[in-house]
C-alpha cells in the first residue's frame, strides 16, 4: 500500500532497466535522506539561518548536513516553518465550537516557505534567500506626529 502510494505522488518509479520501484528525483528530496540526496545532487544543501545580530554571524541555524536529522526537504519544511511561527500571534477564534490557531500570517508564511522550497534547483549552488525583517526602534501611536 505505501508503494503503491508513493508511486501514485510521482515519489517512486517503476525502472525500466531493471522493473524494480525506486525513488524519482522528487520522491528522493522529499523523503530520502541526506547522505543518499547528495549521492544524486551533488549540490544539495538546505540552510535556514536567523540573524538576529549584524555582530553575530548567526543566532540559530538549521543544515540538512548536520547529521541529526534526515535533510530531507519534507522535514526541513516542518523544522524551519515551525521557527518561523513561534513567535506569531495567535488570537482566540472560534468556528463550530473550534478553536481556529491559523491566521493569515501562518498561510502566507506557509506558501512563502513551499515555494522558496519547491522552485530551488537542487542541481545548482545559488541560495534561496528568505527574509525575514523587523523594524527597531518605536512605533508612532499617532498622537504627537
């Protein structure tokens, strides 16, 4: 059944050299793990990197390289959106007697990863800059402008 599923996403092939099912180039970043992903693109590299600091070169930092997870792009998206959103706000909604924790930001961000993700060239070297930015400083509340 899970053959049969992978091979129905385009994630496993049936191979016309030997007739076998193997991972398709996709099934492989997705669901592969890092040591065999760089077996089949060289230049594979995830790095997700937050620079809270201009004095530091970076204050967290995800790699598929690092060795202690899979490097897979199913599970980089996972880890890094799931940094992304720790800080968002969330505020109390309910629909049909369900709380509702997902807002726009969440989906934007969401997409945003997906597509950084989805449209890399893993064949390449050229990174996939995703920033995010923040305003220092005090927001003007409108009465003394």
């Amino acid at each position: 059944m899970e053959l049969e599923y992978l091979r129905s996403i385009g994630a496993a092939a049936i191979s016309e050299e030997d007739g076998q099912l193997h991972p398709t180039a996709a099934g492989m970043l997705m669901f592969g793990d890092e040591y065999n992903i760089v077996r089949h693109f060289p230049e594979y590299f995830l790095d997700y990197r937050e620079e809270l600091d201009s004095a530091i070169r970076w204050t967290d930092r995800l790699q598929s390289s690092s060795g202690e997870w899979s490097g897979n792009v199913f599970d980089f998206y996972f880890r890094v959106y799931n940094k992304l959103i720790k800080d968002i706000k969330v505020p109390f909604k309910m629909v049909g007697g369900e709380r509702i924790d997902d807002t726009p930001v969440h989906k934007a961000l969401r997409e945003a990863l997906a597509n950084c993700l989805i449209n890399a060239d893993y064949h390449g070297v050229r990174e996939v800059e995703f920033p995010i930015f923040s305003i220092s400083g005090m927001m003007r509340d409108g009465k003394s402008q």
